[in-house]
C-alpha cells in the first residue's frame, strides 16, 4: 500500500500543504502508520521526525483498499 504526507505543521506552528510538498519525497510504499506513530519526512531541504496526527486510524488499519493511496497529516516532533 501506498502512503502520501500532505500536510506537515512544523514546530513553528506554520503548516506546509501538498502544494509545496513533492510527492516523490513523501510518497512511501509500504505498511501505513497510523494515527500516533513517528515517521520520518523530507520538508524544504531537510529530513526530520513527525508524528502522524490524520489519516489512518488503528481500527481502519486492515480495511484500506490496497490500490489507493492513503494520505496523511503530521506534526513536526
């Protein structure tokens, strides 16, 4: 399964929406974390910790259609 951060909130309360962001950097295939879990992201230059706050709920966890492309929400950690 695919997974897509689209919006990061960075320390500095500034939110960074998919414009900004290339999917490339933050287009992950693989197991999708959910709701709680730490990531790690690449944001204007840098890669760091965040936590994912939207997205994918643990009780939705195994109902994902496999072909879509799950997207999240995190805060900078």
């Amino acid at each position: 399964m695919t997974y897509w951060v689209k919006r990061i909130r960075l320390k500095s309360g500034e939110l960074v929406i998919e414009r900004e962001l290339q999917p490339n950097n933050n287009c992950f295939d693989g197991k999708v974390p959910v709701v709680g879990d730490e990531i790690t992201v690449s944001c204007r230059g840098r890669a760091f910790r965040a936590k994912v706050v939207w997205g994918n709920w643990e009780e939705n966890k195994g109902n994902r259609d496999p072909n879509k492309v799950v997207p999240l929400r995190v805060d900078e950690i």
